[in-house]
C-alpha cells in the first residue's frame, strides 16, 4: 500500500488503490477495518461488493449508519458489550480514519484487541507493522541517581517522552514527605529497604504509556519484582558523583570558605566511609557511603529491562548515545510521530550546562558553582574525571581498594 497522497485521503480513488491493495495479501488473511465517526462508511461499503467481504472479521467504528453482524463500536473492547460471540482477531486493521486521531485510536487497539495483528496505516511509506513493532506501551522508570548529572538527560529525556505522547505520573518520594518527616526523629529515618519499598509501591501502578521520575539513592533491583517495567538509568564515574555530591552539599555549608587540603580531604573521608543524612524539617536524604553507591550502580547494569546510560556518554558521544536511547525506547521510527533532526537537536540542547545557566559562565575558583545571574546553581562544571582535581593521593587509593572491583565493572577503572 503507501499511498502518500494523505490530502485526498477519503477520495474515490484512493479507495480503489486501497481495494486492490488488499487483493496482494493472502488469500487466507483476514481483515479488520477501524473508522472514527463514519469515515470508513465507503470503503467498507465497497468491500461489501467484493470477494474481501468474506476475509473482513469486523468493523470498529463509533458511528454506524446501519448496524449489521460486523460492525462494532470500540467501546465494546473495553467494556465487552459485544454483539459478537468472540473476540475478532484479524491478521490486519485497516485504519481509514482522520490523522488527527490515528494515534489515539491505534494505541486504544493495540491495548484492547486480542491477537497479534499488524496495523494498516495506507498513507505511509511503512504501513503494516506487527504491534510490538509499533511502539512499546509498557509504563518506564527514569532512574536518576543524586548528582550523576541529572541536568544531562532528564530535560532532553521528558521532552522526547512528551513528544511521544507519554504521560508522566509524579513521583513523591518518601524523603520528602512533610507529614512524616515532621514526626520522624533523625535517629530513626527510614533505610534504603524501605525507601526502594516505598518506590515500588508507587511504580508497580504505573500504566501504559506513562512514566515516572525518580531522584533519591536506593537499589534497583527491588524494581526487579516488576517485569512489565522499562527502566532508564544514568550511572557515573563513582568518583564524580561523590564529588559533586560533596560540593552542592558541604561547601556551601562553609559559606563559601575554601577549606584547606587536609580538611577537605577527612571531610570526604568521612563521606565515602560512612554517607551522610541531610535532615531538614520537612525533608531528608539518606546519602549511602562509598561501597554502597558503587555497589548501586553495579546492580543497575545487571537489572532487567534496563538502558543503562553514562553521564561521560552523553558529554563526549551525546549524538550516538541519543540514538540508542531513541532506539531502545522505539522512537527511531514511528508510524504517526515524527521526529526532525532539528526538534532532536533541541532537545538534546536543554541538557547543556549552557542552557540550564542561560549561558552563565564557569567560576575560575573549582569551589564554586556556576553563576546564573548571580544565583549559584546546581550546575557546577557537567565535565567528566573532575575527582582527579580533588582527591588526594590517599583518596584515590581509598577508593581503588574500596571498589576497584566495582570500577572495572563498570568501565571505570
């Protein structure tokens, strides 16, 4: 089929194509036709008249002009208020319905219609295409880990997400809960079992085409107990993200005071040997120490259903990495969205530290963020291998003792 003539879309002659069409497939495949306010009335009148009449299994439609044996309102799918004593399951759905609305109706009949069809699309290059093919429904995580350069992705990853029409379902994570937070004392907050637990309970409603985001340190793998979620989840050099944990949450602490070599290094000790809980009135955030974080970022490579994505990716191969995130997600090709170089390049643009500080320009002093209008933000550098400027001798080998074996695994070391 691939009539690209989609301005004559209900025209005589475009359903004759459509007819004849028809005709190359199997003599044995059998056809479903999907209208949206009687747009498919014609078409389905004239298959009537022909042999195809015998191969069409249904008629989804929400208006019927006169109401027979095949035709049937989409509704009935989802609230099984058949006429039909089975579920049609043609071997393709011709959607002959308004542009505008393809997409919403495809995605209401791959969710609803039982078998595998392939979809009919007549109007693209690319017209018949098995449902899994279409796109993926399944509902996905974002999984951005506490300063391993959240910034990067999470601005370009929404947008195309949003592109895509998914929808995404708020997170409220636990260590920001107010009610408890405010009748929690700090000697009893909760831990990173029951911090994953409670993410679980969230995510495990998500529904399809819909996402999440989350934004606080906890293991993975208790997402594993969910096999129909997709994840995406941004790791980084261990090292970088303690770094750039220590400089949004212990510099300004100093009001600025650059601290001597000899107390930064027992201030980052202390970091990576035992972690850290920001306890605020009405937030918390439990910090795990060094071999709890690397050992984090170890179970996310070896999770199911998981793109793993590297910050130092997206700063030196931002081009290629997008690519497989678009590939992986099923966004490289789609039948009803398109996506121009020029939108991608957008999008892409609002992970840069350039964007994010509306061009602010990088402190001289390493101590400090960048300025954005004079407001220090979380945008301290987004460069890759910035610990080497900061770790002592003792420091660097603390950690290749601590997790050299982590390192190795995750391409690190």
């Amino acid at each position: 089929m691939g009539l690209l003539d989609s301005s004559a879309r209900f025209s005589q002659a475009n359903q004759i194509q459509i007819l004849k069409a028809l005709y190359q497939f199997p003599d044995d495949a059998t056809f479903g036709l999907a209208g949206y306010q009687g747009s498919a009335k014609e078409i389905y009148y004239k298959i009537r008249k022909t042999s195809l009449f015998e191969r069409l299994l249904v008629y989804f439609d929400d208006q019927h002009e006169v109401f027979d044996d095949l035709c049937r309102y989409p509704g009935s799918l989802m609230y099984h208020r058949s006429h039909l004593s089975h579920e049609p399951q043609p071997d393709f759905v011709l959607f002959y319905m308004p542009p505008q609305v393809e997409l919403k109706y495809m995605r209401f009949y791959q969710l609803h219609l039982a078998g595998s069809a392939c979809f009919l699309f007549p109007f693209l290059p690319k017209c018949a295409s098995p449902l899994e093919i279409i796109e993926n429904p399944h509902p996905l995580l974002l999984y951005f880990f506490p300063c391993a350069g959240t910034g990067r992705l999470s601005a370009p990853l929404t947008s195309l997400l949003q592109h895509f029409q998914f929808l995404q379902r708020e997170c409220s994570p636990l260590s920001a809960n107010i009610r408890l937070n405010q009748t929690l004392s700090s000697d009893h907050l909760p831990d990173f079992d029951l911090i994953a637990d409670y993410f679980v309970n969230q995510i495990k409603t998500l529904d399809y085409y819909q996402y999440m985001v989350t934004h606080d340190p906890f293991d993975i793998r208790a997402l594993d107990s969910l096999p129909f979620l997709r994840k995406i989840a941004l790791i980084r050099d261990p090292r970088d993200v303690v770094t750039s944990y220590y400089m949004r949450e212990f510099v300004p602490q100093f009001g600025g005071r650059v601290l001597s070599a000899p107390e930064k290094e027992r201030a980052l000790f202390e970091l990576m040997q035992t972690g850290f809980v920001n306890r605020k009135t009405n937030y918390f955030l439990r910090w795990p120490k060094l071999t709890t974080l690397a050992d984090f970022f170890v179970n996310i490579t070896e999770s199911t259903n998981t793109l793993v994505v590297k910050f130092e990716d997206l700063h030196h191969a931002e081009a290629e990495t997008y690519q497989r995130i678009l590939q992986w997600l099923g966004f490289d090709w789609h039948p009803l969205i398109t996506l121009s170089p020029e939108q991608l390049k957008y999008y892409c643009h609002r992970g840069s530290i350039a964007h994010q500080t509306e061009g602010g320009v990088r402190s001289d002093n390493p101590e400090k963020p960048v300025i954005k209008q004079g407001v220090l933000t979380n945008c301290r550098k987004g460069e890759t291998g910035d610990w080497k400027n900061h770790f002592t001798p003792a420091l660097t080998a603390y950690c290749q003792a601590q997790i050299g074996a982590q390192l190795k695994v995750l391409g690190y070391s």
